[in-house]
C-alpha cells in the first residue's frame, strides 16, 4: 500500500474515531441531564397519555352523536312528500338503518334490478325493498300490478331477499294488493309509512306475518 494510501486510511480512522468518541459524549450528557430532570420525561409523558385520551373521546363521541341522530330519526310526510325520488331512497335507507339495520345500503339507480334499499334486520333477514315515491302523496297515480310483479321477478330470485317490500309515500291499487298477498310481498303504503317513520318502532315489528329468520344449516 503506498504512503498516501496509509495516510488517508489513517486519517479516515481518525475522524471515524472522533466521531464515535462526540457520540458517546453527547449521549452520556443526555443521559445525565435525563438523570437530572427525570420529571420531565413524566411530564412529557403525561402529556401524550392525555392528548391520546382526548382523541379517543372524541372519536367515541362522535361515533355516539351520529348513532343517536340515526336512533332519534323521524320524518314527516310533508317531508317525505317534498322529496325527491333519490332523497326518498336515502330516507328509507335510513329508517332502516334506525331501526337497526348495521348494513342498510341504497342501491337504487339505473340497473339496480328492482331494488332501491336493501339490509339485514337484528335477526339476519335480508329486506329488499323498492321504493316508489310520488310528489303529489295520494293524489299520484297508484302502484300497480306492473311495479309489484317486477319486485317479485329479483326480489328473491336476484337478490336473495328474506323480506321483499314494496314502500311508497302514495297509494297501492287493490289488484296490486291482491298480487302481493299471493306472492308473499309485503306493503307499505302511506299510512304504514307515517307510521314508520314518526314512530320508533322498527319496520320488522310493524308489518304483518313476516317471515321468521332462516334456521342455521345442520353441521354435518
């Protein structure tokens, strides 16, 4: 190895050396002063403990707030009325989701195959349900046999839908009543929504002969 060589490696050493040597001070006088002011440390300590603290009450009662602005939920018909049809699917959804449906979804829109609302109740039904709003309450044109023969076409079939509902906020003909007793379709019309929708009492407990929740498969 020639002499420069040797000497820039042993400069390298150096340097490499007194570095190592600065480190260590400067540790061993963080060391000391933590010695020393130990409280600090605590202080700081204390700090993040309670501003984790707070983050977290805030976090919990925000999740509070919103699920009891979605418990204390209530709607009009005079609301319900001045709506438009997709404000109308999302106050279903939400209703539901009141009720206690943790998966209530709105997928109303073009293609959506028949359903507007769908979600599973506390028991694991799944309700599909099809909402058929009218500006004009029950001066619109009714529901027919048409809308409901629709809904029972994937209602079931499509969606695999437990309960399979048709709600509006006007009126329901008597031949579509008719075909929705024999098809095993449930109604709410605008007497059962405003009561529904002023009340508290969930969907599930208001209408009539609703199924009972499908049984477990046996373990084989």
């Amino acid at each position: 190895m020639s002499p420069r060589r040797r000497r820039k490696n042993k400069d390298e050493l150096l340097v490499t050396s007194g570095v190592l040597v600065l480190v260590g001070l400067v540790l061993v006088k963080v060391d000391q002063w933590m010695s020393e002011h130990w409280w600090v440390l605590v202080v700081l300590g204390l700090l993040a403990v309670l501003a984790l603290s707070a983050w977290i009450y805030r976090q919990i009662d925000r999740i509070r707030s919103a699920r009891l602005r979605v418990q204390g939920l209530t709607y009009s018909l005079g609301q319900i009325d001045a709506m438009d049809h997709g404000t109308f699917e999302n106050a279903i959804r939400e209703l539901l989701a009141r009720d206690g449906s943790h998966d209530a979804l709105r997928c109303g829109g073009r293609g959506d195959l028949g359903a507007d609302v769908k979600g599973r109740d506390p028991l694991g039904r799944l309700w599909v349900i099809q909402c058929k709003h009218r500006r004009a309450g029950l001066a619109g044109s009714a529901v027919g046999t048409p809308d409901l023969q629709t809904l029972n076409g994937t209602g079931r079939p499509v969606h695999g839908g437990d309960v399979v509902v048709m709600v509006t906020n006007g009126r329901i003909s008597q031949p579509a009543r008719d075909f929705a007793r024999s098809q095993r379709l449930h109604l709410v019309d605008r007497h059962l929504l405003d009561q529904w929708a002023r009340g508290t009492r969930p969907l599930w407990e208001i209408l009539p002969a609703v199924p009972p929740p499908r049984k477990s498969p046996r373990l084989r």
